[in-house]
C-alpha cells in the first residue's frame, strides 16, 4: 500500500513538472526573463489627426497630472542655444560630497586629478559642465563630470577635492547644494 502511494506521488510530480516546462518552452526568452512583464492587450488605436477634442472636456495637454516631484530633480526650463537648438537646463539640489585618490583612473577613462574641478554623478553625460552653489555660503564653482557616483544613495555630486576646496567645505564634509546642468 505505501509504495503505490510513493509511485502516485512520483507520477504527479513529474506530470506537474512536465506540464510546467512546457510552458517555459512556449515562451522566448525576452519574455521568460524580462523584468517587465508583457501585456497580452491589444494597442488602441490612435485619435485620428482631424477630430477635435469637446468643448466641455479638457485638452489632454490641459488635463491635470498626479506626478510625484523628484528631490533630486527641482525645474527644467527651455533655453535656446547659439547652434540654433533648444538645450534644456536642468537644476537639481541635494547633498553633496568630496573625494580624493591619487592614482587611478575616472569612469570616463581620465585619469583622477584630485585638485581638478570634477565631480562624479550618477547619469550625467561625462563632459557635463555644472555650476554648483553651496546653499549655505553662496560660493560656487563650475565642475565638469568625469566619474560615476557617490556611491551613497541620499547624495547627488561627489565633488573632487579641488572642487571642494574653492567651495570652502572644510571640515563640513556634507553639504546641501543647488547644482545647474550648465552645458553638456
């Protein structure tokens, strides 16, 4: 009696696991390991160019939205540049930080000069200039971004220790900044 039970239990097992590669198999590989997972809806179709929204409605650029501000990210406004192009300016505040090693080379590739006006960030392009302002002091001083970080989540600038000494951090070692993408 206990083996047949063994052997029904065995018999079920394999069948659950067949039935579930199967279903693995049926799936490319996008689809099994993507983080998103994909919606089996099909796409609506787009307004036509010629109808009209009603007058009791509002436009969909008039529509309110529930956007939730970034603490990192404070405005971004249009400014055309001298090529003809709009450029968009880009202002975000948070705490800062200083680093220094001596040898050893950026992310960009460069290698690390520690009385060099640089800072690292996390997405900026390499080669991003940025004017940074202590909101303490006032005091500011244009860096160009040539490093990946801070390492530390809560911060937005890991400045080089060049920077850090003309914003006259000193033994502060943190402070709260409001940083302008100024070109890039």
């Amino acid at each position: 009696m206990r083996w047949s039970h063994a052997i029904m239990a065995i018999g079920i097992l394999m069948l659950g696991t067949c039935a579930g590669t199967q279903l693995a198999f049926a799936q490319s590989f996008e689809e099994r390991w993507s983080p998103i997972p994909k919606a089996h809806a099909e796409p609506s179709t787009p307004p036509a160019s010629d109808s009209r929204p009603e007058a009791d409605q509002p436009a969909a650029s008039e529509a309110p939205t529930a956007e939730t501000p970034r603490a990192e990210i404070g405005q971004t406004r249009s400014k055309h540049s001298s090529r003809g192009r709009s450029a968009a300016r880009r202002v975000f505040t948070g705490r800062a930080s200083y680093y220094a090693y001596h040898g050893g080379k950026t992310a960009s590739g460069a290698p690390f000069n520690p009385d060099g006006l640089t800072a690292a960030h996390r997405s900026l392009p390499f080669g991003t200039h940025v004017r940074v302002t202590d909101v303490k002091t006032n005091k500011s001083v244009v860096v160009v971004i040539t490093d990946r970080g801070p390492a530390a989540r809560k911060r937005v600038l890991d400045l080089s220790l060049g920077a850090a000494r003309v914003l006259g951090i000193g033994s502060r070692g943190i402070i709260q900044v409001r940083a302008e993408v100024i070109s890039g």
